[in-house]
C-alpha cells in the first residue's frame, strides 16, 4: 500500500549547505525564453490554487538525475516554495532528498527479481508495471496535498489562503537511471499520461544531459539531442534539455554546446576534426555523414527546445532552470497537445449523453407497451366477468319460470338449494351496469 504520509516541503532541509558561487557570466546557449520578472511574487489568483508544476526528471544513467532533485528540493526550501517529491526508482539504495511518497514502499525490488527470476532491468521494468497499476493513489495524493478544488471548496477566505499557502508549487520525480525503462515503457506513459492528460496537471519532461560527456565527442552531442528530440515527440508534453555538471567545464566548452546547435557550420568543423576519434569499428564514415544528416534535421527543434546549463552540485543555473518551469506551465496550458485533450473528453461526455439518452427512450417505449398490455389484460378480465354475470341471470329467471325446478329428473330440495346458491351469488355480484 502507498504510503500518503508527506514531508512538509517548507520545512525539510531547512539546514540546507552553503554551495560555492557559481562562474559569473556562463551563457544559457539555446535558451529559447526570456527572463521572467518577480518569480517569487508569482501568486494564484484569490479563492483558487494553481495546479502543481510536475517535473518528470529523465536522463541516462550517471547523468546525475537523483543529486539535481536534490538541488531543486533544497532550492525550493530557500526561496520558501512548498513541494512535493516522489521516487520511483526502484533500484536506488539511498535517496539525497526527503520523498513524500516512495515507489519502494510498494513494490520490493529484490523481491520481484526472485519470485519472477528476473535480471536487474526487467526487475526495474516489472517494479514499475506494478506501481503504474495502482498510479491513481498518487494522484489522490496529489490532489488532496493541493487542497479543495473551486467546485467542492465550502471553507472560508481565510481556511482558503492557508490552503494556497501550502498546496505544493512543484512536484519533483526521480526516475530509474535505465532512462528507457521509463520512457519507452507503458508504465512510464501511464504515469506521464495520467498527470497530463487525466488530471491535466503541468507536466514537464526535464531531460538532463551530462555535460562532460558531450563537449569531449560530438557524436554523443548528436545522440543526446535525438533522443530528446524522441521523447519530445513521443510525449507532446513540453521539454527542458538542462545541461548538467556545468561546473565541471569550462565557460568556452560549456557554450560550445550551444553553438553547434545554432551554427552548422561550426557543428560540420567540429565533426571533421572529431573525424577519426569517431569512427566506429567497420563502419567507417557513416556515422559522421549521418550526424551531419541529423544536425540539419533537427535544426527546428534546436531553435524552439529551452536548454539550461545547471550544476546540481553548486546550484548554478537553478533561478533559471526554475523560471523556465513558470515558462513551460504556460506552453502546456496553450498547447495543442492539452486542447486535443480536452477535445476528446467533450467528445467522450457527449457520446456519453447520447447512450443515455438512448436508455432512457428504449426505457420509456417498454413502458409504455407493458401500460398496454395490462390495460388490454384489464378490459378482457372485466368483459369475462360481465358474461358470467349474464349467464347467471339467465339461469335464475329461468329457474323461476320453471318453479324452481331447471331439472325434472332433480328432486325439490335438490333445486331449492341451487336455486338459493344462485340467488346468494346474483345479490353478491349485483345486475350488470348498462
């Protein structure tokens, strides 16, 4: 069973660390928004609580997905923003942050591995499957941390500000390290799906990129982007791509990301320098002519997908990262993606409508015809009733023509006796109504 029971996100970490400033002056390359003023005056409007940001935390293993929830937890804390946090990493040891709900609390990794004789990713998968199942306990949970909705609110103003005081601004997921366990797994949709679209929840898919990695080899630069660019497409929710571990290099490696994006010809030179370091075994140069195909392919993706360079370590690049959330819970909110939504559910409501209004016209045509019938039931019962009448008066006045004798072989008393039985029976049923 799930465990509901939060950890209130005002007050953990309050003893948070004191990181190092981060290098003034590294460039957010590929940034595609522009500075929001007054974040943290943002408020929701009287008498309403705004629906939580949930950020779906993806990357490859060692990316560095579990320590950034750490730093947006415990900068969260500092700027007094309430949250919510939820694990669903069922492989990890240890979590860095407080979670409010637990995917271990669930389903036991290591039991699943014995009982379905399972290797560690299909555990992984299997653990996930199982927790998807019952993912409506999140979202009740979800639901009642942000309080009353507007329709069911009867509370006065002021049990209604405490309630947008407290309701959680953010949601942060931590998920398993094998990304694809996640993102190219029912499971993963499921759960993706059920924010967005069921309870149409901002939902936004935080890609987290290791840094190192892709400055040194502009292949793997290449495969980053085209497996963002897949989720994006796979998802149609909205994507930050942030560039982490920025502490880790330099402020002229670090933009070098940023202009091979923007600049092909620069992406080209860096691939004919690479040239030889990147060739894989027996496939000589296709891998370059490829990425070169690609870098052309995704050059709109490039120019509309928000990139951030952070530091989970130091904290740098969190203001950013964090008002590119306040960014993408504007995109979702105008998207194709959630009027489509929308669409359909007005479309399921109506169908919905129609069915039961065909109910009910199929229910009112049977009563009718079972009215009819027992009206033609009646009117035959009382036509049998008025012929026995008639036929009883027929057989008295001719028992009395007779001198009560109806049968000469009968013997007086005999006719006495019937003739009365007839009479008791004619003053019962009485002469019948002309």
């Amino acid at each position: 069973m799930i465990d509901a029971g939060s950890v209130d996100g005002a007050s953990a970490n309050d003893s948070a660390e004191v990181y190092p400033q981060p290098h003034a002056g590294l460039s957010d390359a590929g940034v595609g928004h522009s500075r929001v003023p007054g974040l943290e005056r943002c408020t929701s409007p009287p008498g309403q609580t705004a629906k939580p940001i949930n950020c779906l935390v993806v990357g490859m293993a060692g990316s560095g997905k579990s320590s950034l929830v750490s730093r947006l937890v415990s900068h969260a804390n500092e700027k007094q923003w309430a949250w919510k946090a939820i694990n669903l990493d069922p492989a990890v040891q240890t979590l860095s942050f407080p979670a409010d709900l637990d995917i271990r609390d669930t389903v036991s990794y290591s039991r699943v591995m014995e009982e379905y004789r399972l290797g560690p990713n299909g555990a992984i998968l299997t653990a996930l499957n199982l927790f998807a199942a019952q993912f409506e306990r999140v979202l009740d949970f979800i639901e009642s941390a942000c309080g009353p909705s507007r329709e069911n609110a009867t509370a006065n103003e002021s049990d209604q500000v405490l309630a947008s005081s407290t309701a959680p601004r953010f949601i942060f997921f931590d998920t398993p390290g094998q990304i694809e366990a996640f993102t190219w797994s029912a499971s993963g949709m499921i759960v993706t799906e059920t924010l967005a679209a069921v309870a149409e929840y901002p939902t936004v898919l935080l890609y987290v990129v290791d840094i190192p990695r892709c400055v040194r080899n502009v292949l793997t630069f290449t495969s980053n982007m085209l497996y963002a660019c897949s989720m994006l497409y796979r998802s149609r929710i909205p994507l930050l791509v942030l560039w982490n571990k920025c502490d880790c290099v330099s402020r002229e490696e670090a933009d070098r990301l940023g202009t091979w994006m923007h600049d092909f010809e620069a992406f080209d030179a860096a691939l004919e320098a690479g040239n030889e370091a990147s060739r894989t075994p027996g496939g000589g140069d296709y891998a370059v002519s490829f990425s070169r195909s690609l870098a052309l392919a995704l050059n709109e993706f490039y120019q509309q997908v928000p990139c951030v360079f952070v530091s989970a370590t130091t904290g740098e690049g969190m203001d950013r990262l964090f008002e590119s959330l306040e960014h993408a819970r504007v995109e979702y909110e105008r998207s194709e993606y959630l009027q489509q939504v929308r669409q359909r559910k007005r479309e399921r409501t109506a169908a919905e409508e129609r069915r039961l209004e065909r109910e009910r016209h199929r229910f009112r045509a049977a009563h009718r015809s079972t009215g009819d019938g027992d009206s033609n039931q009646a009117g035959a019962s009382a036509t049998t009733e008025a012929t026995s009448r008639d036929r009883l008066r027929m057989r008295l006045q001719r028992a009395q023509r007779n001198g009560y004798h109806e049968h000469q072989d009968a013997s007086p008393n005999e006719d006495e006796s019937e003739m009365r039985r007839l009479a008791e029976r004619f003053s019962r049923t009485g002469p019948r109504s002309t």
